[in-house]
C-alpha cells in the first residue's frame, strides 16, 4: 500500500514517514505544495496524507484540483487548523477524513487504516496488464495461468512498474521508490538493468508478448505493445 505524505515540515514529514512504514507502508514524501500536487496526478498512491499550509500551492489547492480531475485517491488533511469553518471547506472539498496537529500517532495510523479499508473492493489488491496478474495480498504473480518465481525485489519492482503501467519509469525513481535510496553515493543503475532483466526473463518467456520494455538512455515502462 503506497501513501503520499505532502508536508514541509521535516521533522513532522519523518515522524510519519517511520510510523507508516513501520506498519508495513511504502511511503513517499513530498516537501512542497508543488510537488505533492505533481506526484499526487503523476504516481498512484492508495491514500494522500496532505497538510494545508504548503509553500507553492496549498493543501485545499491541491486538494480541489485534484477532484475535479477525477482522482479519487482518499485524502487524509493534517493541519493546524482547527476552525470549524476549515474543517468543513476541507471536507466539503473532498477530503475523506481531518486530523488536527498536534496529533497522537495511534489515532492516526487508526485513521489511515480506516480510510484504507473503506469501500475498497478486491480488484484494488490486485494489478492486471494483458494476462500478467499481481495478487498484492498473496503476492503471488500469475501469467497466463503460470505461477513465476519471483524474489521479494523481482515482485516489488513488477509492482511498481504495473502501478506505473503506460507510463516511462526512470532509474531514479526505482532506486528511490523500490530501493529506498533516495541519496545514492554510488549509481544502482547496473544493479536495476540486472533485476530488469532477470524480471524480464520471468515476465516475459518465448512466445509471450512482451510488456517490460527498456527505453534507451531513459528508463523502462511496462506496456502491451512497443513503446
């Protein structure tokens, strides 16, 4: 379960950061309104942990953008803004849920599992492209009918090209998002070209379609059909 965590302040951003992923979460934080609203439209996240008052654009910004363009990611408002009159915009705006700094951190991991498990039907644990099947809760990875054998990093780095389907993922972002290496002294770049290509070799066997393409010079993307 990916979350997107929009907050400037660093030492706010950190404490969450290691709780969430302390439950099991994949985490990515975002330290402007900017970017949060980038990542936010750009990557899929199963839920949004947004503040208000963000340097570039604001959390209601963000927020109201966001639904008008259809993207029904829940969201989770983090602010200190404790109005009665903020709550409701909040929420009227299309927030799922609103929490008040400061915070105790049981409530909050008790919020962000509630909103997680609120009207989520069981296609959403699992991701699909042509007869490629991921089962998120199993994680088990199918193709046609066929079990692959693949390692914890094979099945995370399919996860998150299959999350990213139709869409060119760069080195940098797997290393960050995949590895967890947001600050790398030496290049993974060769250790990512050799899990792709063991992946490949499990995905994409004789006589199958291929779906895991290599872009040159810029990434890979996973698609039906070439690039």
């Amino acid at each position: 379960m990916r979350i997107l965590v929009v907050e400037d302040e660093r030492k706010i951003a950190g404490i969450l950061a290691s709780a969430l992923e302390g439950e099991h979460y994949e985490v990515a934080v975002a330290p402007t309104g900017e970017d949060g609203f980038y990542r936010a439209n750009a990557e899929a996240f199963d839920l949004v942990i947004l503040d208000l008052m963000l340097p570039g654009r604001s959390g209601l910004e963000i927020l109201q953008t966001l639904r008008q363009r259809r993207v029904e990611t829940p969201v989770l408002i983090l602010t200190a803004r404790d109005g009665v009159d903020d709550r409701v915009l909040g929420l009227d705006l299309g927030a799922d849920d609103y929490l008040v700094k400061p915070f105790a951190l049981p409530e909050l991991l008790a919020r962000v599992r509630a909103l997680l498990r609120r009207g989520r039907p069981s296609e959403v644990f699992r991701l699909k492209a042509a007869d490629l099947e991921l089962d998120l809760v199993a994680r088990r990875a199918n193709r046609s009918d066929r079990l692959l054998d693949l390692t914890a990093r094979e099945f995370e780095l399919l996860e998150y090209l299959l999350r990213h389907q139709g869409h060119l993922v760069s080195r940098e972002m797997l290393a960050r998002e995949v590895w967890r290496e947001p600050r790398r002294a030496t290049p993974l770049d060769n250790v990512i070209d050799v899990q792709i290509a063991r992946l490949r070799k499990k995905v994409d066997t004789e006589g199958a379609a291929r779906l895991i393409h290599t872009v040159r010079g810029v990434g890979f993307i996973l698609r039906e059909g070439e690039p």
